[in-house]
C-alpha cells in the first residue's frame, strides 16, 4: 500500500481555516470584554475559555457529543429544522477544531488589548468618538500584532487537532478525515509515504507559523 | 462657568469637590492620591460621581438626582492627559484630525492644515508621536484637542514626567499657547506649588478628597486657612502656639518659651492655635538687629541645596528651617555653633486652627 491520497490535505486546511475565522469573530469580541471589565462573571468566563487547553481532546470532544450529538436537543433541532448534522462531518470538525483553537486566540488578543494604555481610550473618548468606533481605530490598530499571533496559533491548533476532531467527526476516508487521522490511519495501515508526507507538511507548517509568531512578538516588544 | 458638586467613594476614599469656576486658571494642588486627578475624570466624564451634579455654561453634564450622565464623547470638554497620549499608529496629521471626523473633507482638511499652522508644526504632519520631541508631542496634544474648541480644557498633571529644563521651556509655551488659542476655562492638575503659582490665576488645594482651600494664589501663600493646606503650599514652619494677647495690630504668641508677634489678620482667634511661617521669609543675622522681633538662637544643621541653603535653628525650644541664599550670607556657611540672630517678621507669621 503506497497510495497518496491529498483529501486529508485539503480537509486540514479548509478546517483549519474555517474553524480560525470563527474563532477570529467570536473570540475577539469574548477578548475585548475580558479585557475591559471586571467582576466573578467575567473571571468565570475567563475560566471557562481556558478550559479547552487544559482538558483531554477526548474529554472535550465527549462534551461536544453530548451538547451537539444526533439525541440532543441541539442536534435534533438542526436535523430537523435544516437538516444538517454535526456529529461525524466536516462540520464537526470545524467545531472541534474551534473549540481547540479559541483558547489561543483569545489569551493572546486579551493580552494585547490590555497593553493598551488606558489614556488613548480616554483621550479618544473626549475627542468624540463612540465604544465601538474606538475599538476599530484605536484598539484593534495599536493592538494588531497581538492579534495576528493568536489567529497564526489558533491557526495551527486548528490544523493539528487530532483527538478532538475524531471523537465528534471520526475518521471517514474523503469524508472527515483530517490530516493527523490521516497520519495515524497510514501508520497504522503501514503506508509509510504518506504517514512521511503529511509529518513534513505538518513540521513545515508549524515552523513557519512559529516563525511568524516570534516575530510578531519581537516587533510588538520593540513598539 | 464651570459648577461642580460632586461625591464619589472608591473604597475607603472618599473624594467630595465642590467649587466653581470662571474662564481663566484654575490650578487644582495637592499631593498625589489626593483625589485631584479623579476631579478631573469625573468632571470629563469618564468616572461616574456617586451623587451631585456637574455643570457647564448653563449645560448639566450630570446630575445624579435626574439621572443624567452625558458620555464623554458629547461634553465638549478638552484633556490633555500626562503624556499627551498621542496614537502612536497615528501621523500628525491624523492624530489632529481624529477629533474632527465628523466634518466634510475639505473643511477638514482645511481646519487642520491651519491647526498645524498655528502649532508651528508644518513639516511635521507624516511624522509619528515617537519620532516627535517632547515640545512638539506637547504642541500636538493640544492641537487635537483644541480644533474641536472646547469649552473647558483639563490639563492632567502635562509636566511631571519631563526634565527640569524642558518643563520650564514647554511650561512656558504652553501658557502662551492657551492665552492665544483658547478663551475659556482651564483647570490644571499639578503638585506643584511653584507651577501652579506661574500658570494659575486661582488655586484650589486638595487633600485626601477634600477641598481644603479657594482662592487667589496670592492670597493661599499669604494666609493658607490651615495646616495643610500650608503643608502642601511649602511651609516647612509649624509651631503650637498660645495667644497670650490680641493688640491693635498684632498678637502676642508664646511656643515654648518663645514669645513673638504676628501680624493681626481677619480671621477668629482662640486661645490654642499653630503658628506657620515659610521657611523664605525668616532671616539669619550675626550682626543686624531687627527690633523686637529677633531672637538668638543655636544652628543644629545645614543641608546644602544648589542655590539655597536651608538652616536648621533652635531658638529657646522651637525649631525652625530657614532659608538662606547661598551667595548672600558666605558668614553663615561653616559656622556650627555660633551664636546668630532669628528674625521673624511678624507680617508673615500666619495662625491656623489647631487641627485635631
């Protein structure tokens, strides 16, 4: 058996980029309040976004199963109403995937949103402008780097999840295998070539991605 | 006209302020932590009081008992923060103009170009914060701020992260800036004494949330209304004092075993009060005498400043610190022990009530 199959290539990252963006519009928003405010609820909620790093893949994906699952009351809603199902698709695994990756991006922007001094948002408030209309023209430009390396980590969770994804969308050949499955799923059937293509891909994707990452950081430490 | 009467507590502090003011200089002093600069940030709206109400020329930016809190953004009031807060991902040009989006294009344009124009800061428009000198951030900050004219301008402490001999050449266009460009009221946060008399017109000294005294400046230096308000002014002189007798002119005042006189002031006397005189005002002689009002006295120490000498005297139990140019008494320096004279002069001798 030496056939190369590049579906779990372009499943990867076609997961991979979906899940950031959504983990892009709804963490950033999640950030931006974590960074302004104060109090238990916001703390819990702090809490809560870490979670995913700090759980097992299979304890999350058992989760995502339960809340998201054919007997749920989310999943019998969808299948009904629109038809569409979670569990054991590529939607699934944009979801798993997300979930993985948010974490990261939050910490990082809620971090970069912080380093943020106060006064700019003071002196932007007095020179007319409106909550949201800062957090576009000053926030998200003076805190951009911090930003962009939590997408480039995100992004790479994303794409390396392995456990997560296979609990809630399995390992279906040109159906919802992803990349890592599809590396374990080679070795395990000892196609050599394969489980040595998606490795290289893998590393070289996460050099890159580190590379980019350092330097983001270097530069936002410079100013 | 500025009319504020507000009440916020942050914890165990609790800051009440209340005061009014007219176009022209007002310095608000005192120590830090005092509560001056949170003054500010409730007066431009971006702390809310606990209770009371904010008023500007005829406009209730707030008032607790109709629940009204006007945003920052609408109160048309000028800030000038520490550090200019400059956006640093902003050009020169785009910093001034942020306050003005909402004008059509041209007329933007325009109203910025003179602004720049008139900051002396042609040239400069590409240039970043960073790459700005302190005088030129300085001169940016308050472009921003005053192309949306306000009608109060807020400076938060603009001088104290700077060196000595920049503060006084910024200090200096600042005020010539604001005389030219502005006609309306300004409040400055400082702490300092000195900065606060050269730019102000009237003062306002704070401490621990309280007003502690308003009035012309001449008039806080001359006769602070108690002890700590002429702590924080500069009196490094306080002594406990009996009134021993109400003259014509003057009172008799015995510390210790000192008795000497000061001036009669319009202010309600009692038998215990403190005596304060600044540190300037009092003279060291070996040789001259003053009158009534000299008293021989012990030198316990002298600490060198760069233009001043500051004596420390022990005169019949009382101590006091007295400031001496350097270059106007060479007898003084290196003459431990001797005998010299104290002149108090008794027009500046200001009582206080006893503070318990």
């Amino acid at each position: 058996m030496g056939d190369i199959n590049l579906f779990p290539l372009y499943l990867s990252f076609r997961v991979a980029i979906t899940a950031t963006i959504f983990s892009f519009f709804i963490g950033l928003p999640i950030a931006y309040f974590l960074s302004r405010g104060k109090g238990k609820l916001l703390d819990f909620i702090d809490t809560l976004t870490n979670l995913p790093v700090v759980l097992p893949p299979t304890v999350l994906g058992y989760y995502l199963l339960v809340l998201l699952g054919r007997q749920s009351p989310i999943g019998i809603f969808l299948e009904s109403n629109f038809n569409i199902m979670i569990v054991f698709t590529p939607t699934g695994a944009v979801i798993a995937s997300a979930v993985v990756a948010i974490p990261y991006l939050i910490k990082s922007s809620k971090t970069a949103f912080l380093e943020v001094n106060e006064d700019y948002l003071n002196a932007a408030r007095l020179l007319g402008r409106n909550e949201f209309n800062i957090f576009c023209t000053v926030i998200v430009p003076i805190a951009w780097r911090g930003i962009a390396a939590g997408i480039t980590m995100s992004f790479v969770r994303a794409l390396g999840d392995f456990g997560t994804t296979l609990m809630v969308s399995g390992s279906i050949p040109n159906k919802t295998m992803t990349m890592p499955i599809a590396i374990y799923d080679a070795l395990q059937a000892g196609n050599k070539i394969m489980a040595n293509l998606l490795v290289l891909i893998m590393t070289g994707v996460a050099v890159v991605v580190l590379f980019i990452i350092n330097m983001l950081e270097r530069k936002m430490k410079r100013g | 006209m500025l009319e504020v009467n507000f009440n916020k507590s942050l914890g165990h502090f609790t800051l009440n302020s209340s005061f009014k003011a007219d176009k022209g200089v007002l310095g608000i002093l005192g120590s830090s932590g005092c509560g001056k600069s949170m003054t500010l940030k409730c007066i431009a709206g971006l702390y809310k009081p606990d209770k009371g109400m904010i008023k500007l020329n005829d406009r209730v930016l707030y008032c607790s008992d109709f629940k009204i809190n006007i945003p920052s953004r609408n109160r048309n009031i000028g800030y000038v923060f520490q550090n200019y807060a400059l956006f640093p991902h902003l050009t020169v040009q785009k910093n001034i103009a942020y306050g003005v989006k909402h004008l059509e294009k041209n007329e933007r344009l325009a109203k910025v170009g003179e602004m720049i124009e008139r900051m002396q800061l042609k040239g400069l428009e590409n240039n970043y914060p960073s790459q700005l000198s302190g005088g030129q951030q300085q001169r940016t900050a308050l472009a921003r701020t005053l192309i949306r004219q306000p009608e109060l301008l807020l400076l938060d402490e603009p001088f104290s992260a700077l060196d000595t001999h920049i503060k006084y050449l910024l200090e200096k266009e600042l005020v010539s800036i604001i005389k030219d460009n502005f006609d309306g009221i300004v409040l400055l946060v400082t702490h300092n004494i000195e900065e606060a008399y050269r730019i102000c017109d009237n003062i306002m000294v704070i401490d621990q949330g309280q007003n502690l005294q308003y009035g012309k400046k001449e008039e806080i230096i001359h006769s602070p209304a108690n002890v700590s308000t002429a702590r924080i002014t500069g009196c490094k002189n306080f002594l406990d004092v009996t009134v021993l007798e109400e003259l014509e002119h003057e009172v008799v005042l015995k510390a210790k075993d000192l008795v000497f006189k000061a001036e009669k002031r319009n202010i309600p006397y009692s038998r215990n009060m403190v005596a304060g005189v600044r540190a300037h005002h009092l003279r060291l002689s070996s040789t001259g005498d003053y009158g009534g009002s000299s008293f021989v006295c012990d030198i316990v120490e002298k600490i060198e400043g760069v233009f001043s000498t500051t004596v420390i005297v022990n005169c019949m139990g009382c101590t006091f610190q007295v400031e001496v140019a350097k270059a106007a008494c060479p007898h003084l320096l290196g003459c431990g022990g001797k005998k010299i004279k104290l002149h108090i002069p008794p027009h500046q001798v200001f009582l206080m009530k006893r503070e318990t």
